[in-house]
C-alpha cells in the first residue's frame, strides 16, 4: 500500500489549439506538435496544493520546483484523475522531464468507480460531499488551452484558472481518502494494462483510410438509396423520426408496428437539409410517437425474416426490409470506426483505448477511442470467406462500386464495413498475433459459482466435452431442447440459439431477457415461445434458481438470501456457493460487498427498498406501485436483483481471469529481455523528453 503522505497529487492543464482531445485520444493530442503543458498543479501528501507555470509557456524541468524533484527522485508515487492523459503530457509535451514509467502512477478515477462512484471528478466530489469544481472552469479552459490567451494580458483570468487547478487536485486527493483503497495487486493490473496502452498495435493504415473514405461514401449512398425507397420521406439514415413514420404507414403487420410505438422519437441530428419539421405537424391531431432504438428496429428486422422464411414478404414489406437494415447497419458504430481509428493512430499505432476497471460495477476493462474492445461478433460469408479478398480489394484502393458488388451481395456495404473492423488491426513487422478465448466462460462460470451437487453436473457436460470435442455442448444441448431436436441435427444457427438461452436464462432472465438478447443474433421469439423455453431451462437446470436464491417469510438461501441477511446483520459475512457478502454500515453511508473468488470487491452502496412506479409496454406509469431493492449508482439509483448479483458475480469472475492472465503474460521476464523497455523507446514522435 502506498503512503499517503508521499504521494504527488498531480493536474496538469495544456494548451492543445484546436485539437479536439475527444477525438484524438489522450496520446495523439498530447504528442501533437500544437500541444504543449502550460501549467501544473500538484500537492505532495497533505500539504496545500500549489501551481508550477510559465506564465503560459511550455514546462521545462530545468525550472521545476526543487520539492516536485526530490519527490520524484525519492520514487513517490503520482496521483491523478484520468491518469492516462496525465501521463501523456508529462511524457510527451513537456521539456526535459524524466520518463514517467506506469508503476509511478495510480488513477484516482479508478478508484472511485469501483467503489460506484462517478467518474468525473465534480460529482465523485459532490457525492462525498466536497465543494466540487471550480463554476468557471470551462471557460477558463477554452481561454487558455485552445484559444491561447496570453496570461500576461489576462492576469485575473490566469489567476483563477491557477485557482481552479488547485481546487481540482484538492478535491481528488479528498475523494482518494474518502473511498476504499485498492491493494497493490489490483494496482499491478492497473500497470500491465497501461503498458499495454503505451505500446498500442499496428493499424493496416492503407486499409484504414480507404475503409474510412468507403464509408463516408457509403453514408452519402444511404441517404439516396433511403430517398428512393422511401419516396423522399426520408433521405438520411439519421431521420429517426421519419424513418419511423415510414416504416410504421408500410408495415402490415400490427405486432411490426406496435414495436415502432414506444416512447418518445428521438432523431440523432437536427433533420437538417430535408424540409421544414413544422410540415410534419398538425394542429388537428397528435401523430403517434415513434421510437426508433437500434433494438426495436433488430426486432422488426428478426420478425421480417421469420415472415420471409414463412412464405415470403409483399412489395411494402420488402422495401419496409431494406429500410430497416439501412437504418441499423448505416446509423452504426462500426463503419465509423476507420475514421475514428485514422484520426488517433500516431506513425500507424493506435494507442490508449482500454479504460482498466471502466465497468465499475463488475471491474471489466472498457474500451475508449475507437473501441476496438467492442467489434461486430459476426463474420463475412460463410466462415468468414469473404473477409480476405474484400480487405484486400479495399486496401488496394478499390472504388465504392467495387465494395457494393463484392460478395455477399445481399450485405448492405455498411454491413460489410462492420464486419471487417478487425482486420484493421495488423501485427508488427516481424511479429505475428496469437488469437485465444475462454470458451463459453459465462455458461461455466455460473454453475462454478454455485458449487452446488447439480451445478457439477452442468459442469460435467463441459469436461466431457474438453476431452471429446465430438460429443455435444452445453450450447447444443439447450438448442435440441428448444428445436426439439437430435443433438446431432442441430446446425450452427441454431446452437447460436442455444447460447442465447443458456446466458439469458443463466443470469435469471426471463421471457423479456431471453427476447432482447436473442435480437443481437437476429432471432425473434413470440412471447408464448419464449414463456416455453424459460420454463425448461429452469426445469432442467434447478440448480440454478438454488445459487440466484431468495428471502422471503423466513427464507434464506442462495445468492439473493445471502445478500439481503448481510444488510439485516453488518458485519456478518454470509456465503452463497463461492461467494460471499458483508455489508459496512460506515462506508459510503452503508455499503453490501461482494466477494469474488480471487478475493476483490465489488460495491453496492446505500442498498434500500423503495416503491416504485410500475410501467406499462410504453414506458408510462399505470398507476400500481411496486417494491424493489435499490443500490446507489454513478447517478441516481439502480434495481437491485438476484439476476444482477448472478451476472456481476460471473462478469467480475470472468474480468479476474483476463486480468490475471493478461498481467501475468506483460510481465514474464521472457516475453521481453526488458519488460518495460517498449515505452522508453516508444517512437512516438520521438518527442520524450525532448527540447524543442
């Protein structure tokens, strides 16, 4: 553990133009020739924090104050709040200053989202009941780090832009001692991964900009192709409103429509360039209010193909078909992803896009930037056959016309631009990648968890499956209970489906669960259906209710059980299969902890009943009341169930492995002479310590 009263409590601010840090990622801004650190505040231990600036101009560690020095030279541990972007300008757009290497640095930002708290410093201060920012920050930032204002000529302003910095580190160094610290080990993940950041990966850089410019061009072809469908109704795939009102007038099935009915319409531009929005109202009758959500479009995408695999759709509905796909393909992420990766590669890395804990909750990792950690699942053709000839084409600079035609015709080119994200990412010259997975970690975790007789035998079924791999899976085996068919009929669809079932079910979801999962797999279940496959599970895996438990008239048992007796009796530690509970009255107002297996911590605070609204399919109140538990989250509060304890247990489980694995892999000696020697060589820009 680290010794509070030696740490570098550290800010700094910089001036970076124009550039818009957002978009370019903590590492192409702060190694852009435009950005330079024009002050920093820090605090070492507990004395007052304190300003080091150049009356604007760049830092030079020639004039650092002589206490910043020796505390750096003694190997006092830094502290900052999003330490990641810290690091970058200390590294990189500084003059002089000695390397700041991972293990010297810890993120209070961190920190505090573990313990649920939010991750923007105002309100981790607020919430904990400190003074939070600074009212006129923002604007002293936009003064001094883009527009550039000379200090001496804003000698008040530059005042209380110092001030503001010596707040921020004060109130972070506050939230630091106000919430529970992490212990060494959660700390060396921590590093491991910043390692990895530092490091990044190579990009396939022709590939990357002619997928970028394709996808641009595709967004243009959308709008005309949407025109022409949708005869001038719509001409944006961002109309959501229009597309909504589209699609509603030619959808002859009620159900398809009653989807499209669901709160209120949200467009995701301002409708510009495309008529006067008053055109749409009427001062006679209220329209119906659409919602066009990316899930209620994969459900009537997932009912067309039921429809057309049934007998076939009319003319309307075949255009209402393709209307849909623009809208979930074009309105996506993923083509915008080449964009978003040219924009923060530097020299053809892409650097800095994994957030360590960024699900605070669970302790996931979660992805910034490009989000590179969250890539289409899916592949293109059969087995991903047409995958290598169309990067290749596109690498080489073929036209749109040529990504239309390629194979398979029926994807959308947006489609086909979503699904070929990864190959974007290349191995170094010389090097080559390893690809590895857990398989189906979820599905086993669970039943690990629970550590139950019927548990081991749901474990059975995938050990005698690692031996033989002919012998059928747990995903097979729950697709020929719901296809009622032979495990040796079942095709590669339909064990798709069963994996939908096992997850959905496994975390104690029921029929709108198991609905809302199974559209990412463009699946369509009826209610009636869905009712069918829930009971079965449950009734083949009894097990499972066991571990999510419950409490009521005197009973306790499972996860549920545990939880709620640990909040009746603080201080008692209680167990449900592998894990365990205790709940302190002291911390954060009261907090329940769970306890994984490897020992770590995830946090519940101010666990407490309350009545709630009971909603009807639109999202309004029907006028019942009901009572549920609640947790305090970021923001507001958040249901409190035995499906959220099941599914962060096996997430947070699932997150120790990869961060275990993964630090164990960054820092054997023998994957590197030396481990730490890619960021002191780190070419980016060749700017670390350099004077310019």
């Amino acid at each position: 553990m680290f010794n509070p009263d030696d740490i570098v409590w550290f800010d700094f601010e910089a001036h970076g133009g124009a550039l818009d840090l957002k978009a370019a990622g903590a590492f192409r801004y702060a190694t852009a020739a435009s950005t330079y650190a024009n002050a920093l505040a820090y605090a070492i231990g507990t004395s007052p924090a304190q300003t080091w600036h150049a009356d604007g101009k760049i830092l030079d560690w020639d004039f650092a104050p002589d206490n910043l020095r020796a505390a750096f030279e003694r190997g006092a541990i830094f502290a900052a709040w999003n330490a990641t972007f810290d690091s970058c300008i200390w590294n990189f757009a500084t003059l002089g200053f000695p390397f700041l290497a991972p293990e010297r640095v810890i993120d209070v930002m961190v920190q505090a989202g573990v313990s649920n708290l939010p991750i923007d410093l105002e309100s981790a201060s607020r919430y904990l009941g400190g003074a939070g920012k600074q009212k006129d920050g923002k604007q002293l930032i936009r003064l001094f780090c883009i527009e550039g204002a000379n200090p001496q000529q804003c000698c008040a302003e530059w005042e209380r832009f110092l001030a503001y910095a010596r707040q921020d580190v004060t109130a972070m160094r506050d939230v630091y001692r106000k919430t529970r610290l992490l212990p060494q080990e959660e700390w060396q993940q921590y590093w491991a991964f910043e390692h990895i950041n530092r490091r990044g990966v190579t990009l396939d850089m022709a590939f990357v900009r002619n997928a970028a410019a394709l996808a641009a061009e595709d967004a243009v072809a959308i709008g005309v192709r949407l025109a022409v469908l949708t005869d001038g109704a719509a001409n944006k795939v961002t109309q959501a409103k229009r597309i909504a009102t589209w699609l509603h007038d030619n959808l002859t099935d009620a159900a398809m429509r009653e989807i499209l009915i669901v709160g209120v319409p949200t467009d995701d531009d301002d409708d510009g360039g495309g008529g006067d929005g008053a055109a749409d109202k009427s001062d006679e009758e209220e329209p119906p209010e659409f919602s066009l959500r990316r899930d209620r479009v994969a459900r009537v995408l997932a009912m067309l193909d039921a429809k057309r695999a049934n007998g076939g759709l009319n003319p309307d509905e075949v255009k209402a078909h393709e209307v849909a796909t623009l809208r979930l393909y074009g309105a996506g992420a993923a083509p915008k992803k080449f964009a978003r990766l040219e924009a923060q590669q530097i020299d053809g890395v892409l650097r800095g896009q994994y957030r360590f804990a960024g699900a605070g909750q669970t302790g996931r990792l979660t992805s910034r930037g490009a989000q590179i950690q969250n890539l289409t699942r899916d592949v293109l053709g059969a087995d991903g056959a047409a995958e290598g000839p169309l990067v290749e084409a596109i690498a080489n600079g073929c036209d749109y016309a040529t990504l239309a035609a390629a194979g398979p015709v029926d994807v959308p080119p947006a489609r086909k631009l979503a699904l070929i994200v990864r190959p974007a990412i290349a191995a170094e010259l010389g090097k080559l990648f390893a690809w590895s997975d857990w398989s189906m970690i979820e599905a086993r975790l669970t039943p690990w968890l629970a550590a139950s007789e019927g548990a081991e035998r749901a474990l059975d079924v995938f050990r005698a499956n690692d031996r033989d791999s002919s012998l059928p899976d747990s995903y097979v085996i729950a697709a020929a209970n719901v296809f009622h068919k032979d495990v040796r009929a079942i095709t590669d669809w339909e064990r798709s489906v069963g994996k939908v079932v096992i997850l959905a079910c496994g975390f104690s979801g029921s029929v709108g669960a198991l609905k809302a999962m199974a559209l990412s797999y463009r699946i369509h279940f009826e209610d009636a259906e869905a009712r069918r496959i829930v009971d079965a599970w449950r009734a083949a895996n009894p097990w499972a209710e066991e571990f999510w438990g419950a409490h009521r008239d005197g009973e306790s048992y499972g996860l549920w059980g545990a939880a709620m007796t640990a909040i009746e009796v603080p201080g008692l530690v209680t167990r449900a299969g592998r894990l365990a509970f205790v709940f302190h009255s002291e911390y954060l107002g009261g907090t329940l902890f769970m306890v994984l297996p490897s020992g770590r911590l995830l946090t519940y605070p101010r666990p407490k009943w309350r009545e709630v609204d009971v909603l009807d399919k639109d999202g309004n109140p029907t006028g019942e009341k009901r009572t549920e538990m609640s947790i305090r989250r970021a923001h507001g509060r958040a249901k409190l169930w035995r499906g959220t304890l099941c599914e962060n247990a096996v997430s947070g489980t699932a997150a120790d492995i990869l961060r275990i694995t993964a630090t164990r892999i960054e820092t054997n000696p023998r994957m590197d002479a030396n481990p730490h020697d890619h960021a002191r060589r780190d070419p980016v820009r060749g700017r670390r310590g350099a004077r310019r």
